[in-house]
C-alpha cells in the first residue's frame, strides 16, 4: 500500500474557540492564538487547568506516528523550567495513558510529550479518531505556561482529488439534495392507507418515474380541500412504500401527495446518464483543475527526546472547478430539483475533506442554465458551476531529519 506521512495541525486559534473544551482554570489568548492559565482574581494563576482539542477524524488514517507541541516555559534563574505541559490521548470516546507498555484507559494520571511521542504509534488508528487532552502545570503562580499548537504526524492513503469528488463531495449531494415534487393519484378505493405501488390503489401507481422516495412532506384530499389547508399525513414507511393518513378519504377523489426523493449522484466523463432509467439525477460532468501555486514553505513534526523530526513540504494548491449537471423526466421536477441545489450552495459554504478531516471554502460559480425543452430522449437538464478552493495536493516526498540539539561555534583570530 502507498502511503504519505502528514501533519495534522491542532492550532489555537480565535475561530477555534467553539471546538475546544475549556475549563474553568485556563483561557484561550484570542491575540496571541495560545492556550494559557486563566488569570485569578488576586492576579495569580491556578497551580494547574486542563484543556482538550477537538477530535479530528481522517478517515484515510493507517497510523499515529508522531507527536509535537509548540509551547514556551518561564524559566527560574537557573534556566529551569518553572512551568510544565502534561497529556493523554483519546479517541472521543476514551482517554488514554501509556503505561510503559500500552496505551490504558486512565483519567487520572498524565504523560510527559517525549512518552507521547516516542509511543503514539502504539495507539490504535481503528477508531479513526484522536483528540489531545492537555493539562498546564505551574509551580510559581505568578507564572503560565503558553501552548500555541499540537501536531500530529500521521500515514494516510489519500487520493486527494478522489477523496475530494467523490468521498466528500458525493456523499454531501446524496445526503442533502431533498427535492419536494407533487403528485396527483385519483383513488379507486376508499381508504386511509396508501401503496404507492398498488395499481388497484390508484391507476397511478407505480409512478412512472423511477423516483428513489424518502419521505412523504404531506398529503392533501384534493377534490374537498383544493387550496390544501388539511395535511391528512401520519407516517410512511419508506420500505413498503406505504402511506398512512389522519382519516380515510372515499373511492373517486383525488389525493394530492408532496414527496421528497433522493437524486441519483455520480460521477461521469459520458452521456450515459441521459437514460430514463437514471433519473432524476445530478452528475459531475467535469472537474478542472485551475490557479494552481505552490511555495517555498514546510511544516515538521519534531520528537524533541530523540532528537529527530519529519519534514513535510508544502502542498501544491488549486481550485477545482466542477461541473454539475442535473436530468430529470419533468420539466416540474426540473424546477423543484434547481431550487434545491441553489440551497445546498446557500448552507454550505465549505466542503469538508472526509479523508483530511479539513475544511475548504465552497461556493456556486454560476447560476442554473437550463435546457426548458426535453431532449430526442426525453429527458430535461441543465448545468451548475461551483469551485473548491486552495484544494491541498502533497506530492513532494517526506524527509526525515535530525534535530540540531547544540551547536558549539569556535572563532580563532586572524594574525
């Protein structure tokens, strides 16, 4: 299996606030972007405070290999340290201490970063998931310790822009594109129930078009109540396809049903989703690749016990322009699916990576251009433009380095 090392990157910062758990002793310095203890009333800190990160989930991660904390310590005049940072590990669930030989289940006692550096890789990547659960010590209360970031070094298998399209962006449209389409179904029965698959139920059913039905929005006697002030829905079972109504409604009348479906979302280079059978649908006609840039800078994750550290270069980045296209049998469905897809865009304004576990900014580049007339199969469709911004592509090869612990410089003089 191919893998890339990577740097996960807990910072602390201001628009981080929400996503770290705080205690009552510490604070996060919004102008600084530092962690630190809290500052009493009598202008002292508490002796301790305790601070966890969120919980980062790649879920291309194979390994844990590393781990690094930006921090700075005061310092007595001896040159000692007078403050202290102290860890364990969790996976969102559980926290975790190594015990010298494996990671426990413990919230008590705590690890020094050299034990967690030099052991993380023993701790289980099957969960996916890891949080770094920080504790700030201080033994002169006129002092604290300041924390600027974690890092963790990890192996992943991430095709990046496969992991974008279709594990991240896929997913999102199939989980979210709800359309709301209408459909008459005069009843030859009396009846408070409804199989949408039972001829003898209504003539219109089946429906004719391949819907993937995932709930009923409501139901409405149409020929007594035609300006549908009477929502006579009570629950779908979206299995058996069946409608349960508030009261019976009689042979010969006509109900009016709002359903949602799920489109179908794929990803395609041809024309064969122009097929009755696959739609309704939306499909990624074409992604491109544009304002690509690279630079100069790196990050490292340094084992400062063993003295040895991983660099990491910095990723080549680009905006995806992608391509959206939408095929429906209706030109109505046509309509509801174009005004569910300009809502998708309004509530999400960033995409995130499921196999980085990162954010990017996502919007709409261009609005709905719609082709009002079917096609020789039928078929109406129109196009959407949106972009993935600054998409993160690590193609430069790891270095694994040493650290530069002390450095004795001798000058002699020039006769």
């Amino acid at each position: 299996m191919r893998v890339k090392r990577l740097i996960k990157n807990f910072e602390f910062l201001e628009e981080k606030r929400p996503l770290i758990e705080l205690d009552s002793n510490t604070r996060l310095n919004p102008e600084k972007n530092r962690i630190e203890l809290k500052i009493q009333d009598d202008d002292t800190y508490p002796t301790s405070g305790v601070v966890k990160t969120w919980v980062t989930n790649p879920s291309t991660v194979k390994q844990w290999l590393g781990f690094d904390a930006i921090e700075y310590h005061p310092r007595d005049p001896l040159g000692d340290p007078i403050t202290s940072l102290s860890f364990r590990i969790s996976d969102g669930t559980d926290e975790y201490f190594w015990n010298g030989g494996a990671w426990e289940v413990n919230v008590v006692d705590w690890n020094t970063e050299g034990e967690v550096a030099s052991n993380i890789s023993e701790f289980a990547a099957t969960e996916k998931k890891i949080q770094i659960v920080i504790r700030l010590s201080t033994t002169d209360t006129a002092y604290t310790p300041y924390l600027y970031e974690v890092k963790i070094l990890w192996s992943s298998n991430v095709e990046f822009q496969e992991d974008l399209i279709v594990r991240s962006l896929i997913p999102l449209l199939r989980d979210q594109i709800r359309p709301i389409s209408d459909f008459p179904a005069k009843l030859l029965v009396t009846t408070d129930t409804v199989d949408m698959k039972d001829s003898e139920v209504s003539a219109s059913f089946p429906l004719k078009t391949p819907y993937n039905l995932t709930d009923i929005d409501s139901v409405f006697n149409h020929t007594d109540d035609p300006e549908h002030q009477n929502d006579l829905f009570s629950s779908f079972d979206s299995i058996n396809q069946i409608i349960t109504m508030t009261e019976a409604v009689d042979s010969g009348k006509t109900l009016w049903i709002k359903f949602l479906w799920e489109p179908e979302v794929a990803l395609s280079t041809g024309q064969e989703y122009d097929e009755v059978s696959k739609v309704p649908a939306v499909y990624i006609a074409d992604v491109n690749g544009i304002n690509q840039k690279t630079t100069s800078l790196y990050d490292t994750v340094r084992n400062k016990e063993e003295g040895t550290a991983v660099k990491i270069s910095s990723p080549r980045q680009r905006d995806l322009d992608i391509d959206l296209r939408l095929i429906t049998a209706k030109q109505s469905d046509l309509q509801k699916f174009t005004d569910e897809i300009r809502k998708f865009f309004d509530n999400n304004v960033q995409l995130r990576s499921v196999g980085l576990d990162e954010d990017y900014y996502f919007y709409q580049t261009s609005d709905f251009d719609a082709r009002n007339t079917a096609n020789q199969k039928e078929i109406f469709g129109g196009n959407f433009g949106c972009r993935i911004v600054s998409a993160l592509f690590y193609t430069k090869q790891e270095e694994d380095l040493y650290i530069v612990q002390n450095l004795n410089l001798q000058f002699s003089k020039r006769s």
